[in-house]
C-alpha cells in the first residue's frame, strides 16, 4: 500500500510538473508571438529586410511574372524530357504527345508579346499613378490568410466561370477574344497564359481587385496571386501527378488538369477554372477524358467545330 500511494504520489508530481512547465511554455510563446500572429516571425523579417521591395507597386506584378515563369520553366523541362523519361512520361494525360521547340516559340512568343503590351505599361502606370500604400506592422492571423486566399479564390472562380461561359456562347466573343486559347486541344504549361489581350487584362483585373474588395492583408493577396498562378498553371500542364489539387481537395469539388484538359477537348464543357460546382449547377460539367491521348480526331474535331461556330457571326 505504502509502496502504491508513494508511486500515485510521485505520477501526481511528474503531472503537476509538466503543466506547470507547458503553462510556462505558453507564456514565453505569447510573449514571442502575439495573439493569433503565427506568421508574425515572417512578416517582421520581411518588413526589416525587404521593406523596399515590397512596398513597391511594381512587386506584385514582378512576383506573379517570376512565379510564372518559373513554374513554366519547370513543366517546359518535363516536357522536354518526357519522351525519354518513362518516369516522367507516365503522368502525361497524352503519354505520346510532344512538346516541340516550335510549340514553345510560339506560347512564349505570345507570352511576352502580352506582357510586354499589356502588363509592363499598366504596371508602370500603376506605378507613377498609384503612391504604394504603407506597409502594416501586424501580420494576419494564420486563419485570415487561409480564409482570405480561399475567399479570393472562390470569388475567382466564379468570376472566370461567367466570363468563360459568356465567350463560347456569343459567337463574336469566342472569335475575338478566346479562339487563340483554344488553337491547343491538348494543353501544357505555356498555353495558361496564351491569351488573348483582353482575356488576360479579365484575368489580371480580377485577381488584383478581388483580394481588395476583401479586405485582405497585403501578404494575403500575395499569397493568392501564387497560389492563383500555381493552380492556372497546374490546370494547363498536361500531367496529372498524385500531388494535383483535384486529388488533394475531396469529393470531386476540384476539376483540375484533368476536367481543363477535357475542356479544351470538348469545349462546352468544364467551364470553370478550378472548382466543379459551377458546372455541376449549369449543367456543364463533365468527366475527366482521362482516356483520350495523342491526337485524338475526335476530340480535335470538337474543337474545330466550337471555333467555327465562332466564326461564322
């Protein structure tokens, strides 16, 4: 007995002995972090050091262009190696379609055009229009940025949708503005921002008014202006790799390369660029034709004929 009670006694102690150490524990946390303020660390480092940068008008245009062409730069290489790397290959949602250097002379010639016309003049108008505003010393809680990368991204979507959905039913409209997108029936990386002028001032627009018009925190929208560009180009990159958002997001809620490549094999379906709701709502939606590889007549032949149906207003 005597022998139990001292062994309680001491479980009781060693019990006492670890609150106490974690209730310290969390008061040197809170001292450290404010309230909330997980990325408070990060924000404070970039604030000192890079104070600068980021408080030019002209960064987030220099990080949305460096993310994407980075991450192009990335599926451009698999896809110069694809052919000779099964490892690779394997992914591809066309295995034996090829990537060749005139395919992308051509994107990334358009690519630059765009910037160049469209994106350079705006932004630096932007910048000798526009003072930059200050920087805030307090970072958003690490539940405001999810919420409001989330929140821009939803309202994204829904805003795309629309546009999209708009431009292949006005004849007109699809001829003018978004037939160039569609010259690729089976899309990779580069074709994300082959674009009209107008369809890519749409898409600008939107994903710099909308972290506005919901207030968020300046590391919050440039959190989603990445994850903006990660996602567009994922959506275009002709591989389908376990790590996709459509099979980390659950119950087919994300369409991702899959349903984006369908599209531009079947173009009155799979409308909205991320999520599957929309499509599902309207009517639009439409598996995944995960099936189809190399040139697929059929596929192509759906796209001729939408674009001729563009034509002939």
């Amino acid at each position: 007995m005597l022998l139990e009670s001292a062994m309680s006694t001491s479980r009781l102690l060693s019990t006492q002995d670890a609150l106490s150490w974690a209730l310290e524990l969390g008061d040197v946390t809170s001292a450290l972090l404010p309230e909330g303020s997980f990325l408070q660390p990060v924000w404070d480092y970039l604030h000192c050091n890079h104070h600068g940068l980021m408080s030019s008008p002209l960064f987030p245009v220099a990080l949305s262009v460096s993310t994407y062409f980075f991450l192009v730069g990335l599926y451009t290489g698999l896809d110069l190696l694809a052919p000779t790397w099964p490892c690779i290959s394997r992914y591809k949602l066309h295995p034996h379609q090829s990537i060749t250097v005139a395919d992308i002379r051509a994107t990334l010639g358009v690519t630059l055009r765009n910037h160049l016309l469209y994106i350079l003049p705006a932004a630096v108008a932007q910048w000798l229009w526009r003072p930059s505003p200050p920087l805030p010393r307090d970072a958003p809680t690490l539940w405001e940025f999810l919420l409001g990368i989330a929140g821009c991204t939803v309202v994204f979507d829904f805003q795309y949708y629309l546009w999209h959905l708009l431009h292949h039913r006005v004849p007109w409209l699809y001829r003018t503005f978004h037939a160039v997108h569609h010259q690729y029936s089976q899309p990779f990386s580069l074709v994300t921002q082959y674009l009209s002028g107008w369809e890519l001032f749409s898409v600008g627009f939107w994903a710099t008014v909308d972290p506005v018009l919901l207030r968020c925190h300046c590391l919050t929208t440039w959190g989603f202006m990445v994850f903006n560009i990660y996602v567009s180009t994922e959506d275009h990159c002709g591989y389908d790799f376990p790590w996709a958002m459509h099979r980390l997001v659950p119950f087919g809620l994300w369409g991702g390369a899959p349903k984006h490549d369908t599209h531009h094999q079947r173009p009155g379906t799979n409308f909205a660029p991320f999520f599957s709701h929309w499509d599902w709502l309207g009517g639009t939606n439409t598996a995944a034709a995960t099936t189809l590889s190399g040139n697929n007549t059929a596929a192509t032949t759906a796209a001729a004929a939408e674009d001729v149906k563009g034509r002939k207003d």
